[in-house]
C-alpha cells in the first residue's frame, strides 16, 4: 500500500523538510491520506512542512511547530512572532506571501485595526524603511481590496503623511483607488518639481491623464511615455482622446506610428503639444 510506504517518511524528523513536503503534496494528489497514526492528515501536513519550509528560506533560526497552525489566533500569535523578527522589507514581502496560503486568515481578521495583516507588515515596513520602497510591492501583492478595507487602509495613508513621506501617500492613494482624495492628490504633484514613473504609470492606471494635460505633469508624462514607448502609451492616447484632446493624442499616435526625423526630439513632440493646447483655447 502506497500509504503504508510513504506516510511514515512525511512525519520523519530526519527527512530535510522540503522532501516531507513534496511527500505530502504526492499523497494528496494521489488522494490518498496519511496513515492515521501520523497524528495529522496531509492537508494539515502540507500547511505545516510548506510554513517550515518557507520561514525557513526568510528566517532560518525560525522555529515552527504543529501547534502553532492549528486555528487562526495561534497564527495570528504566529505572525506577530515573525513579523518582528524580521529585519528586511524583502523578509516581510516573502513573508506576506506565505500568508496569503493561509486559508481564510486575511479574511477573519480584516476588518480589526488591530489585526489586519497587511496594516501590521505595512507598518513594520515603514519602521524599517521610512520611505517604503518596498511598501507599494505589498499592496500590489493584494489579492483583494476587501482584505484592507476603506477604514484601515486610510490608517496607512494617514501615517504615510504624518511620517512627512508625501509622495508614498500620494501612490498609496492611488493605488488604493481612493478616489475622494485625487484631487487632493493632483494638487499636490502639481506642485513638485518632478514625479518618478511608478507615480506617473499609476495616474495613467487611474484615467487620470486628461485632468493632468493642463499642468507640468502632463509634460512629464510624456517624456515617460516617449522614452519607455510601453503599453503605457496607448493608454494615454486613448485616454486623451476621449477627454476631448486630440490634437495631444494625436501627435503622441504619430509618433508611435512613426513620425519624421524632425518630429522625433523631446523639444519638437513638446512644440507641437503646445501648439495643440492652443488650438483648444
């Protein structure tokens, strides 16, 4: 019997953990259960070897028991224990997608400004780098708005903004889709002198270009756009064009489309926008 060879290798200490867990996960494709006495059936042994493995990898001197998967409040004790531990934003990044393995943990525990997953790493994060560059990875990472709701998710932004990180705040605005705040948000990258291209991408992402036409961004934008020639690009023209700016969208589509030499320069693409915004006057 199958089970009768493998199982007793799935709960063997001197078998590396890694090989437990490939074990486990045959059984369970095979849909055939550990042996009884093992204690644990393979879907509780595949939790348990694939969090040992994990941490491992994060934290090697990290220690994790049977006990401590067994419910959600001793996972949530768990991840209190691992989060501090960490001393790297990666470590919390890989940590995060462990996490989100767990069967409906996030979910359980959304709603708590005590206990909502992504707020406790966000804030370690931010303790440990203050700028967050690793931050708007996270919540990228999100499997789904409803896991940080409006309530808790303003918690960050606020604390984002009371750490003096403006610009962190303004890409968590719209990463979130907050958008009660994107005037708020467009007033304030009116008046910086520059906006890196994650924060110019994610204003394209929100269909925000055409409000942004009338201000320096929208030049900035552009020269993203003309340099990366992504599919950011076609975002904006089509974006452009239906906020009734045709003469912006249609300079930028010629260049995508191929324009002549003496249109190809950053000054000429840049005349010929100015010329179009006064024809719209």
């Amino acid at each position: 019997d199958l089970s009768q060879l493998i199982s007793p290798l799935c709960t063997n200490e001197s078998v590396t953990i890694n090989h437990r867990l490939t074990l486990v996960k045959l059984l369970k494709a095979l849909k055939v259960e550990v042996s009884p006495e093992a204690d644990l059936d393979s879907s509780m042994l595949a939790a348990l070897y694939e969090t040992q493995h994990e941490i491992q990898t994060i934290l090697p001197e990290f220690k994790v028991d049977k006990s401590d998967l067994e419910n959600n409040e001793n996972k949530w004790k768990l991840l209190e224990k691992i989060v501090a531990a960490c001393n790297t934003t990666k470590q919390l990044l890989d940590f995060y997608q462990l996490v989100q393995k767990w069967e409906e943990f996030e979910e359980e525990k959304a709603d708590n400004v005590d206990k909502n997953c992504i707020l406790v790493i966000s804030y370690r994060m931010l303790k440990i780098d203050s700028k967050g560059k690793d931050l708007i990875k996270l919540i990228d990472n999100i499997d789904c708005l409803d896991l940080f709701p409006q309530e808790v998710s303003e918690l960050l932004v606020s604390h984002c903004n009371n750490l003096g990180q403006t610009m962190l705040m303004v890409k968590l605005v719209l990463q979130l889709q907050k958008e009660e705040k994107y005037e708020q948000v467009l007033e304030i990258l009116s008046d910086q002198p520059s906006c890196d291209p994650e924060c110019l991408k994610l204003l394209v992402s929100r269909g925000l270009v055409s409000r942004v036409v009338a201000t320096p961004l929208y030049h900035q934008l552009v020269k993203m756009v003309l340099e990366q020639e992504d599919s950011v690009g076609e975002k904006v023209v089509e974006q452009l064009t239906q906020g009734g700016h045709k003469p912006q969208a249609q300079t930028l589509q010629m260049h995508f489309e191929g324009v002549p030499v003496g249109l190809k320069t950053m000054a000429s693409v840049v005349q010929r926008l100015r010329k179009g915004n006064n024809n719209n006057k």
